[in-house]
C-alpha cells in the first residue's frame, strides 16, 4: 500500500453547485486567502442541492452525485468550509441529505457560510448595509416609488434574510409594499418565468431588486423581451457581485463584499478553530457597487484632493477602481499592483500640479502602465467601471491644467490606459475561448479514443487527452451500486489507477496503486504549487466508480463534472 507523508493542513470545502459564478467566486476567494508558507492544502466537494422529485432523473442523478459526501466522512481532514444553502436553524429538521451531517462531522472544526445555525460558527454577510444604500440611492436620489423584488428559496437563510431587510427598508423610507411586488424563484438564471410573473403583476415597477446577481440576468431577458430599457425604464441591482453582474449588458449593479470576502473570513475562523483558539460567527460588511443598471457612485473624485495628490487619496482611487484586489492576498511572486498604480499615477498628478513632464519621465510612465496592465489588473475591475473612472479623473485633471505640454502627455498617458485596459481584457477573452475550443477537442479525441474497445488501460492511456494538468484518478476495485434505501458505504481502500502531474500522465504500477480512502485528500503525488484541488464522483447510471480529483482552475468548475461524466460512461462501456 502507498505511503502517505502528510506535511500540510487539509481543508475541506463542500458547496453546492460549483458552476454558479457565487459558487465559483466563494472557492477562489477561500484559494486567494491561502498564502504559500501556511502549509495549507485546499480540497473542494462540490454537492448537487436536491429539489426531492422522485420520478424525476435529475434527483435520481443528484441524490447517487452526492454520495460524494461520504468522502468527507472517512477521509483525514483538519477542517470544513461547508455552503449550503439548505443547511439552516429553520431546516435542519427536515428530510433533506444533510438532515445528521453535521453530527457525523462533529469531531471536525468547521465553519458554516451563509447559514444560521445556533450552534455553528458561521459568517454571513451584513445584508443590510448594502440593500439599504440601494434603496436609499432609488428612494431619495432617483425619487423612484414602485420597487419590487426577485426572490429566493424558502430554506436558504439569505434568502429570507433579504426580503425582510428589503420590506424593512421600504418601510423606512415611506415606500409602500405588498406582497403582490415580491416573487420567489429558484435563485438561478432560470428565472424569466418568476420575473414574467413579478412584471405582469407590477407593470409599473421602476426598480427591481434581485435576490443574486444569476436571477438577475433572467429578469434581464423579461425586460429586454418587453422593450424596457435597464437603467432607464426599469432600474436593477441583484446580490453577490460577481463577475457576471459586469459581464451582462448593461453591467449590473450588485451589493457585495466590502473590506473582506465570505471565503476569507470563513478561512480565518477555521484557521483559528483548528490551531485550538475560541472562534465566534462573524459577519463581513456589504456595500453597493454602481453600474449601469443602477447609476450609483459611492466616490466622487475631488479636484481639491486631485491636485494636492496625496498618497490616502491616490490608494482611495486605486481601490475604487480596483475594487476586487483588497478582496484578494497577494502573492510575494507578484507584482504588486496597487503599489504600482501608486507610482505612476502620482508622477502623473504631480506633472499637473507643477504643469511640468519631460519625454523621460513620460517615457517611464508609458512602461509603468504596461507593466500594470500586463501583470493581470484587469482581472480586479470591469471595463465600464474603469474606463468611467479614468474619464472622470482626466476631465478633472483637464480643466485645472496650466501647462499645454504637460496636459497632452498626461492624456496620451490616460489614452495609453485605456487602450492596454481594452487590448489585455481582449486577449485575455480570446485566451480563454481558445483554451475552451482545446478541451473540447481533447474531450471529444477521448471520447473517440474510447469507442475503440480496449477495455480500461485504453482509457487510463488516454486520460491525458483530457487536457488536465494536474489530476488524480481514484477507482474502487469494484464499482459500488447505489441503493436508495440503504447507506451508501464506502470501501476502506481505493486504486490510483493514473494520474497527470505539470501537464504529463503517467500510468501507476500494480504495486503502488493501492490507497487507504482516509489518505487521498492526504496524497504526496498532489503538487504543492497548486492552489487546491476539485473531487468530482465518477459515475455512471447507479455506479459510482471512483473519485476524479483535478487541479483547482475556473475551467475545472464548468467542466470538471462533464469530464467526471465522460469517465464514468467509459468505465461502465469497459465492463461490457
């Protein structure tokens, strides 16, 4: 049996729904607020929420999918991160899989996000700090009087949380409700049914407020579908500020993270439960980021403040603009961003006030920018947000100018910004479709492969053809069949059959295949330079063979299930 050589901490993450862009952004910021010297190894379960239709294939799928569970259970862990919206003090009585997890965990330090349960440590966000600048904005800026609401599920915690602060604020500002201007949805994109509904209902409504930044862009197709103009017929703002909420058109304001994020306070509580401190719950502060849909600014930029350039205000200008970066830790390996903004931009506020720049000094700038934009800074903001900001500081900018010559260098300078902004954010869209054109191929190459009959060597010769880097690929020595009316049990041990490390396969022996199921998450052939790794159950019909686990990437959390899926149907061809 393989030896194990445990040398990092292992911290298991268990979420629903790994693709949803809420999903995708809590495990990332869990990944970011891991620095590299804490010896820290990062392993994600994604489960599938269960609506519990019985005749229906979906549940049946789901209800075998979530035996992924009982990995949990067995393996050595030193700590949990566990979203689940389902999990909550008003459900924890019901039905559902989850009904006796947790007590199964209990020896297990953990921390519950988005969850209000008594005895739990949890972190959730400040709800209402963020909804209650939103209607603030509408009611008393925009003097808008008609606003309803897209809500969620009746078992998530949020959910409720919100449409109580939503009737709350209204309230305090003499707004009238009824429930007429509220409706819930299933808190995805497949929610143009509710907003017909809601809309039908209300076809007076001035501003909507979505429950989550994916509702939102279903409520966005109704009011597109009806003529109505966002941000002007109809305003918005949905949850969560995701990347989705700039990605739609027009870009959605949304109530997010203020100064920490969900998965980092999450990490740090845990972090402090595990090395034997007292952790209470906690919240993290929310605030609302203006957009398109809703044109809310909460900084204004001062000429007063511009020209006296100071280094309070010009680091206020880079967090404005770059709001995601405060969000994430920064690696010592990189350049740091908000520190290089600071550079230049104060050389660039300086030349102003003294109406002075040489070709030199202009030159310099020129690479600074570059730098800045070529290192990834495009990844902290979105597009409309910045090339607005820019606008406004250069116009400021303008009107104080005393120098000819120092204003057309500092607007070549904000030109060049703009454009290094545009041509990084367009490669960065071609890189990425590029990449998603290559797994397609190679899934379709093993796809095709597989079809030749050569059993499960076939297979483990080909699992390169994946386009995983780095990946491990965990097989039961017999296939466990799922009963519905039995627990599912897992083996004591498990055979890595293959696996890729740095982009290359290789195929194991015989005599070192063979692992304890407690030790996988524990296993020394996973790389250190990884930021963690994703667990997907491979299976196919009632069989679930083993356990895929693949590096942590954003494209592992749209495909890792689907190529999961492809293994799965190969195994159970193989047996034929």
């Amino acid at each position: 049996m393989e030896n194990i050589r445990k040398t990092e901490k292992v911290i298991c993450m268990i979420l629903e729904d790994i693709n949803s862009d809420f999903s995708k952004e809590l495990v990332k910021s869990v990944a970011n607020a891991i620095s590299e010297n804490k010896q820290i190894r990062l392993v994600v379960l994604p489960v599938k929420y269960d609506y519990g239709i019985e005749d229906n294939c979906l549940h049946k799928y789901r209800e075998i999918y979530n035996n992924i569970l009982r990995f949990s259970e067995i393996c050595s862990i030193d700590g949990l991160i566990i979203h689940l919206g389902s999990v909550s003090e008003r459900g924890k009585n019901s039905n559902g899989i989850f009904d006796d997890f947790l007590k199964r965990l209990s020896g297990i330090p953990k921390v519950l996000v988005a969850s209000d349960l008594k005895d739990a440590v949890t972190v959730n966000y400040n709800n209402e700090s963020g909804i209650r600048e939103a209607i603030e904005f509408i009611a008393n800026i925009e003097g808008l009087t008609k606003i309803c609401m897209l809500g969620g599920r009746d078992d998530n915690k949020d959910a409720r949380d919100r449409k109580e602060i939503f009737i709350k604020c209204l309230h305090d500002y003499r707004l009238e409700y009824s429930e007429d201007q509220f409706e819930n949805t299933d808190m995805s994109e497949d929610s143009v049914e509710a907003a017909d509904r809601l809309l039908d209902r209300n076809p007076d409504a001035e501003a909507v407020f979505c429950i989550n930044d994916a509702v939102a862009k279903g409520l966005y197709t109704t009011l597109k579908a009806r003529g109505k103009v966002i941000g002007r017929d109809v305003m918005v703002f949905g949850f969560d500020n995701t990347r989705m909420s700039s990605d739609l058109d027009p870009p959605l304001s949304s109530v997010g993270a203020d100064s920490s994020s969900l998965g980092g306070k999450a990490l740090e509580l845990l972090l402090s439960m595990i090395n034997g401190e007292e952790a209470e719950s906690g919240t993290v502060p929310t605030r609302l980021y203006g957009r398109a849909s809703l044109p809310y600014e909460m900084y204004e930029y001062n000429p007063i403040e511009l020209s006296k350039a100071e280094p309070a205000f010009i680091y206020k200008m880079f967090n404005d603009c770059f709001y995601r970066y405060k969000l994430e830790s920064i690696d010592r390996e990189k350049v740091d961003l908000r520190r290089l903004f600071y550079e230049f931009m104060s050389k660039m506020l300086i030349a102003c006030k003294h109406t002075y720049m040489d070709e030199e000094t202009f030159g310099k700038l020129c690479m600074m920018i570059d730098k800045f934009f070529e290192k990834g800074a495009m990844q902290y903001t979105d597009s409309t947000k910045l090339t607005t900001s820019i606008e406004k500081i250069q116009n400021i900018m303008n009107k104080n100018a005393h120098s000819l010559a120092a204003t057309v260098f500092i607007n070549r300078l904000f030109a060049r910004m703009k454009d290094r902004a545009i041509v990084n954010q367009s490669k960065e869209l071609i890189s990425h479709e590029r990449k998603t054109n290559r797994v397609r191929q190679r899934i379709k190459e093993f796809i095709v492969s597989g079809m030749d009959k050569t059993g499960c060597c076939g297979l483990y010769r080909n699992f390169d053809r994946l386009g995983l880097d780095n990946a491990l690929l965990f097989i039961f020595e017999k296939p466990i069949v799922h009963d519905r009316d039995k627990e599912t049990v897992l083996p004591k041990n498990i055979l890595l059959k293959c696996m890729m490390h740095m982009g290359d396969l290789y195929l194991m022996p015989e005599e070192r295949q063979k692992f304890r199921v407690e030790d996988i998450f524990g296993c020394n052939k996973l790389t250190m330079k990884c930021k963690g790794f994703v667990s997907f159950p491979v299976i196919c019909g009632k069989r679930l063979f083993g356990l895929l686990m693949c590096e942590l990437t954003d494209d592992i959390c749209e495909n890792g299930e689907f190529i999961a899926m492809e293994l799965g149907r190969s195994l159970a061809l193989s047996e034929q």
